[in-house]
C-alpha cells in the first residue's frame, strides 16, 4: 500500500511554498466554491432535519419525563462514536458512499445536543407564566406554541449554535466517503502533497464554523430582548 | 458476519492498531492537561486572561479536527509525533475553558469569607477553588478525552496509525467486515472512556458539593 503521507515527507524536504497563490486564483471558482457550497448545502439540510426530529421530541420528553432518560442514553450513545467509525457502519450497512451517510451521521451527531437544549429551554420557563397564560384562557396547545417555545428559543438557537459548529468540522471528514464539501480540500491535498489545497480547506472550514457561531450568537441574544433590557 | 468479525480481531496486526490508538490519545490527553491546567489557574483571578482563555478556546472548538490533523502535516511531517501534537492541540480548549470558567464561578462570597479566616492565596486556591471546581474541571476532561479517542482514528491520514487504519483499510478493500471491526473497536473505546472519565468525574465531587447537589434535585 503506498502511503501518500510517506511521498508527502519526501516532497516537504524538497522544500515547497507553503501557499501556492497563483493555485488558489486559478482554481477558486473550479474548486474552492463548489467546496463552500457543498458544505454549506451539507450542514444546512442536516440540521434542518435534525431540528425537525429534535423540537418534537424535545417537547415529548419535556412533557413525559420517563422519556428523557432513554432518549438522552440512546442520543448519547450515537453522539459518542466517532464520525469515522459512524460512516463505517453506516457504508457497511449498504448505504452507498456520498453525501446520504454523511448527512445520516451529521443528523446523528446533533440530536443529543439540540434535544437536549430543547429539554432546558422548555424547563427554565418559570410556572407562573404557565399559570398566568392558562388563567388567561390559552389551551395547552396553545401554550406549548405562543408562550412556551418562544420563551425556550434563545436555549434551543444556544444548542443549534454547538450543533452546528460540530457538523461543520465533522462534515469535513464525510469527504472521504465522497460526501463533498471543503473536507475535499483538504482529502486532495494531503493526497497530492499539495499544503495549499490543506491550508485552504482547513481555513475556510473554520471560518464557516465561526460565521455560523456569530451569525447564531447574534439571533440569540436578539431573541432575548428580557437580556439586553437588563443590560442597557 | 459476526465470525468475520471476529477474525479481524484474532489478526496479529489488530493489538498493535489498539496500542497506537490507546497510546496516542492518552499522551495527548496528558500533555493537553498538563498545558490547559496551570495556565487555568494562572488566570483564574484576571477577568482579561478569563476572557483570552475563553476565546482561543472557543476558536479551537471551531477549527475542525480534521484541518488541524491535516495542518499539522506541512510543519511537522508525517507520523506519531505529529499526530501527538495535532491531538494535544486539539484537547486543550475544553479543558481549558471548563477549567477557567470553573474556578471563576466560585461564589465570591466563599473566597472572601476564606480571607478573612487568613487563608493563604495558594491556600485558597487548593482548599476552596480547586475541589469546588473538580466537577466541573473534570467534565471538561471528560469532554476532551472522548474527543481525542475519536480525532486519533483521523490519525490513519496523516500515517500515524491506530484504530483508523482499519476503518480506511476497510473501505479500501470494500470489506464491510474490517469497516465494522474498526468502527466497533473505536466506538467501544470512545464509549468506555465516556462511562470511565464519568466515574471519574464522580469520584473527584468533594462529598459536600455532592450534599449541596443532592439538596438542589440535581
């Protein structure tokens, strides 16, 4: 088995530039925007479909406690394995290599937290304000949906916000199952002994993981209008 | 499917995959506790250093284990050394932020009432932070110890071996037995660090804080 690593020690004592700029200008729209865009697309539909698994069982185990337990169990357990081994399982079990398994693992990974979150939103609405709404005549639906769940979100946008910053580093790996995305930088440069293509997937990655951190900071601390009142 | 399995773990190479990956992750852990704790407790009085510490430590939590296994390539070539370091790396930010945050949280109150009985800085810093803090400096430990067993399979990239070998050595004979040896193994092994650094975690809660949770309904 010829190890590209081996080749890659041989090349670095040849001593190559470390950044090769003319390779990012001529390759940027070929290479380094489909790469953003397919991450992009990759996180972005796992934790819409991880949000729509979460709220509702979030609500479910809120509401019937003895649920909790096993789902928190079941959900940390799949949180554990580590992404290799996910896609492993997943591929061994007859799903073909590509974005499917990756997208699988990605929904896996977040489930855990954003239930979680979810749990600890709807907890930490204070009884009164139940009881004020249910004086006021609301049904329980109409609680979960008007008073609740809007009084939880800045908790559950807090978990989206872990969420989404591990998917984005994890969904770096999912290109080596071909899931696409900037992991295929990275893949390709370690490959072709070629740093540049590493450097770039490696930064751009990050940088998509703290602009979702920051943009999902922002909607957090707008949605707790109570917080910036009492800072002001 | 199950004796296939099996044979993958009877093959002689399988004890020495196990090794690598066992070794890699400890050291790095190790290494990541010996930096991520002093510099924690070095800070642990300035509101300037709290604030450095949690945001390196918040950027380290973005920068992907992948990219900084695959960074650490170009500078310091391939291999165990390399992946010790990329690890190491890689296990300080949570440990440093629940360190620093943990010893920050301890009520005032408590620090202050321990000065005016004549407690020593260092005193203080052992006999009230440091055990008030434990549980929490230890989920941060726990948090980088099951992350560290995860990001050394991605170790097999950069040729420094462990249990990722055989995951990739799976995929490349399209061998499903080898994917589900490998990817058993590791998740085991993330698992039992898991349940291992939570006992742990349990063990070292000073029995008065563990009072103090029990009377909350924790």
């Amino acid at each position: 088995m010829s190890n590209p690593a081996l080749l890659y020690l041989q090349d670095l004592t040849g001593g190559s530039e470390l950044i090769d700029w003319e390779w990012l200008r001529e390759n940027f729209w070929e290479d380094i925007v489909p790469a953003v865009q397919g991450h992009i697309f990759l996180s972005f539909i796992s934790i819409a479909i991880a949000l729509a698994i979460s709220l509702p069982m979030g609500v479910l185990s809120a509401r019937y406690r003895k649920v909790y337990p096993p789902v928190t169990f079941i959900t940390g357990v799949l949180y554990s394995v580590p992404s290799l081994a996910m896609f492993a399982i997943l591929v061994a079990a007859g799903i073909s290599i590509g974005p499917t398994p990756v997208i699988i693992a990605l929904v896996a990974y977040s489930l855990l937290i954003l239930i979680r979150n979810t749990v600890a939103g709807l907890d930490a609405v204070p009884p009164e304000t139940i009881d004020a709404a249910r004086g006021m005549g609301l049904t329980d639906r109409q609680i979960l949906f008007r008073v609740e769940l809007p009084l939880a979100l800045p908790i559950i946008v807090a978990g989206i916000r872990i969420a989404i910053v591990t998917i984005i580093g994890i969904a770096t790996i999912g290109a080596y199952i071909n899931g696409g995305g900037l992991g295929k930088l990275i893949f390709d440069g370690i490959n072709r002994q070629f740093p540049t293509m590493i450097i770039a997937g490696a930064v751009l990655a990050t940088a998509l993981a703290i602009v979702a951190d920051l943009l999902l900071l922002a909607l957090e601390r707008y949605l707790r209008p109570w917080a910036r009142a009492r800072k002001a | 499917m199950i004796s296939k399995i099996l044979e993958v773990y009877a093959r002689p190479d399988f004890p020495t995959l196990l090794r690598e990956h066992i070794v890699l992750s400890a050291t790095a852990l190790l290494i990541a506790i010996v930096i991520a704790l002093p510099v924690a407790v070095l800070i642990r009085n300035t509101r300037l250093g709290a604030a450095i510490a949690i945001n390196i430590g918040n950027i380290g939590r973005a920068v992907p284990s992948l990219a900084i296994l695959a960074l650490a390539l170009p500078l310091f070539g391939i291999g165990f050394w390399t992946a010790l370091v990329a690890l190491a790396a890689l296990a300080i930010p949570p440990i440093l932020i629940n360190a620093s945050t943990g010893l920050r949280e301890v009520d005032r109150g408590i620090i202050d009432a321990a000065r005016g009985m004549g407690l020593s800085g260092s005193q203080i810093l052992t006999g009230i932070q440091l055990p008030i803090a434990a549980p929490v400096i230890f989920a941060g430990i726990r948090t980088s110890a099951v992350q560290t067993v995860a990001s050394a399979t991605l170790a097999t990239f950069i040729g420094a071996g462990g249990l990722g070998d055989l995951i990739v050595e799976g995929f490349q004979r399209r061998g499903p037995e080898i994917l589900l040896a490998g990817a058993f193994s590791v998740a085991l092994l993330a698992i039992i660090t898991e349940i291992g650094f939570g006992l742990l975690e349990r063990a070292f809660t000073p029995k008065g804080l563990k009072i103090a949770q029990k009377r909350r309904g924790k």
